[in-house]
C-alpha cells in the first residue's frame, strides 16, 4: 500500500472517531440537560406547592380576626396573580371548609392539589375567584341564638342600588362595595333592591336572590353569602350550618334540663323541633320554615328563664 493510501485511511479513521466522539458528547450534553431542566422544574413545583399551601392556611389564620361577631372588613393582597379555590363538604357533623391556592408563575396558575381544611369556617364567594387583591368582610349568623360568623370573599367591585333603609346599616363593610349610584361604573357587578335588570336581584320581602337564572333563599346575614357566592357553595355552607344549629339546638335542650332545678323553660319542644328541622332540610328553600321557629323561641327566651 502506497503512503498516500495509508494517509487517507489514517484520516478516515481520525475522522470517524473524532465525529463519534462529538456525537457521544452532544447526546450526554443533552441528557444532563433535560436532567438539569427537569430537576428545576421539579424544584419549583414543589416550592409552588408549599408556597400555595402556606398561603391557604394563612387565609384561614386571616379570616380568624374577623369571626369576632362584629361587621368587619379587610383585604389580602398578593404579589402576583392568585386563584383561590373555595370547596364546600357537608360531610360529618359540621362539615368542612376547604381552601386550596394557585399562583400564577410564568403565565399559567399552578397546579396544586394541595387542600386545607377548617370545621369552623363559613366562607361564601364563587368556587374560584381571582386576582391580586382580595376582599373579606363578616356577619353573624343568629337563629335565634349565635350559630357562626358567615365570612364574604369577593376580588371584584359590586353596586349596591336602591338599599332598603331597613338595610342600609348591616351592608358589609368592604372598601369594593359602593353604594352611591354616581360612583359606579360599568364595570362593576350591579345589585339592584328594586329593579329586575341587574347582575344579581335581591327579592327582600320574598327573601331570595337572584342571580344566573337561579334563586337563593335566605334569612338574616344568609342575605350577602347568597349575593357573593354561587350556587353550589352557598346550598352547601347553608347545610354546614343548618348541621351546627342542629348541635346547638341539642346543646340548649340539655341545658333546659340541666337548670330545670332553678328555673323551668318552655323551650324544650321548640330546641326538639328546631333540631328536627335543621336535621331534615333540603336546601335554602326549607330556611322560611326554620326562621319562623326562630323567632318563636326568640321570643319565649324573653322570660325569667333565659337559655341564651
């Protein structure tokens, strides 16, 4: 073989191990890079999903201040935009609350399916409500006597036209509420008292409101849970509490006994029934019924031989 013929096959095989050698090197340069690039992601999902999950536990450490039985109000404000999704169970004696957060990273909310829960906790809103200010304000509940604090959780601006007088006094204190007609704005989710034409129509002396082709019955403070919320968490928390009524009605009938030495009430029947009732309803619809047995015992309650 000449030296010429050595030199070429020489160069063949440098060539071939050379690029051999290149293309070992990009495929492992590759894999450590989806590696790198996975690991990454990884690393930020989970600190997304602790960061969600401590947010939605400090929403339920936030919204303690408020359940004082006093018309209060405040805000949550977050860096970047956040969903907060409100879940309803009204599984169990007293049912649960469930929170759980998204962020927005890069675009997109987080996927998180991280939830935490409360037994004590009424929250009214939407299912999701978005945003990065967030509006809290709370209301008592009593039927006749203190059942919870009902919590309002809105992230959009609400109109409130033609207040009833009787009214005008107990409307939530939230700083995105108005209630003078010059100041509202296109925009906002207009509330009408009087009129039919509006995003949401509160019938006060039919007690319900109506939103989305739906109606919502309420009693008391159950007025603004119906008007914040949709249908589906507000029926729940309805059942949640109507469940916290039926133990308290149960509690106040033992103590009936338990005082019968000193004083005789003429509430037992009424707290055995207004159990019953609470135990049996089916949604809002069944609340008229409850509230006239409220008033009832409201009344007797006046006595020398007061429960509550």
């Amino acid at each position: 073989m000449s030296q010429q013929n050595k030199m070429e096959n020489w160069n063949k095989k440098g060539y071939l191990q050379i690029s051999f050698q290149w293309i070992f090197a990009i495929v492992v340069g590759i894999i450590i890079l989806f590696l790198a690039i996975y690991l990454a992601t990884k690393i930020i999902n989970l600190g997304e999903i602790k960061v969600d999950a401590t947010t939605a536990r400090e929403i339920g450490i936030l919204t303690n201040p408020l359940e004082t039985g006093f018309d209060m109000g405040g805000t949550l404000t977050f860096p970047s935009g956040t969903r907060i999704n409100n879940q309803c169970d009204g599984f169990g004696d007293f049912g649960t609350q469930i929170i759980s957060v998204s962020q927005k990273s890069f675009g997109k909310y987080s996927d998180t399916n991280i939830n935490v829960g409360f037994n004590n906790k009424y929250i009214f809103s939407d299912q999701y409500v978005e945003g990065k200010k967030f509006y809290l304000s709370s209301k008592p509940l009593e039927m006749p006597f203190k059942i919870a604090d009902l919590i309002f959780l809105t992230s959009e601006r609400y109109c409130f036209l033609d207040i009833p007088k009787e009214l005008e006094d107990s409307v939530p204190i939230q700083e995105n509420i108005i209630t003078e007609k010059e100041e509202c704005s296109k925009n906002d989710i207009k509330v009408c008292f009087a009129e039919d034409n509006c995003d949401i129509n509160v019938k006060y002396g039919q007690g319900y409101v109506e939103k989305q082709g739906e109606k919502l019955y309420f009693t008391g403070n159950l007025l603004y849970g119906a008007i914040f919320s949709e249908k589906g968490i507000y029926e729940c928390q309805v059942k949640r509490l109507m469940q916290r009524l039926e133990q308290l009605s149960n509690l106040y009938y033992d103590k009936s006994y338990f005082i019968s030495n000193k004083c005789q009430s003429e509430l037992n029947e009424d707290l055995l029934e207004m159990s019953n009732s609470a135990k049996e309803i089916k949604d809002s619809r069944d609340l008229e019924n409850i509230n006239l047995l409220s008033e009832v015992i409201k009344e007797k309650n006046k006595g020398d031989c007061e429960l509550f």
